[in-house]
C-alpha cells in the first residue's frame, strides 16, 4: 500500500459535495425537450394525413358535437 493511503481516500470521499438535485432535474427535462417536440411534430403530420385519407365530408367540430350530444338525442326518446 502507498503511503497514506487511507488517508487519501477519506479526504476525497469527505470533500465530495453532493449533486444539486434541481440541476439534474433541469438537465434532464431540457434534455427530454427535443424528443418531445420531434413527437409532437410527428403526431400532427400523422393526424393530418390521416383525416385527409378518410375523406370524411364533416369537420371534425361536428363529429364531435354529434358524438356530446348523442347521449341527450336519447333522453327525448324515452316516455
């Protein structure tokens, strides 16, 4: 063994600062962040080109307001 070893060792391990958690944390999501984006711009390419391949002669605002208003069409069925 060298010559104080241990004591080498221990200073080093004693002087070790911890790791500033919010700087990992910022780190990580601004890394994230690029991916994240890459999606977003994918899946709005895809819903484009999908609506445009089914050729539906509604918008989608009257698909859905048909869709939330389905349940009250019922209601004024019944007696």
């Amino acid at each position: 063994m060298p010559y104080a070893f241990e004591k080498r060792i221990l200073a080093r391990v004693t002087t070790r600062v911890m790791a500033n958690l919010w700087e990992l944390w910022g780190t990580a999501l601004w890394r994230a962040a690029a991916p994240c984006v890459a999606v977003l711009f994918l899946a709005g390419i895809w819903t484009l080109l999908v609506n445009d391949f089914r050729g539906s002669p509604d918008p989608l605002s009257v698909a859905l307001e048909d869709t939330v208003r389905a349940p009250l069409d019922n209601l004024d069925d019944s007696p």
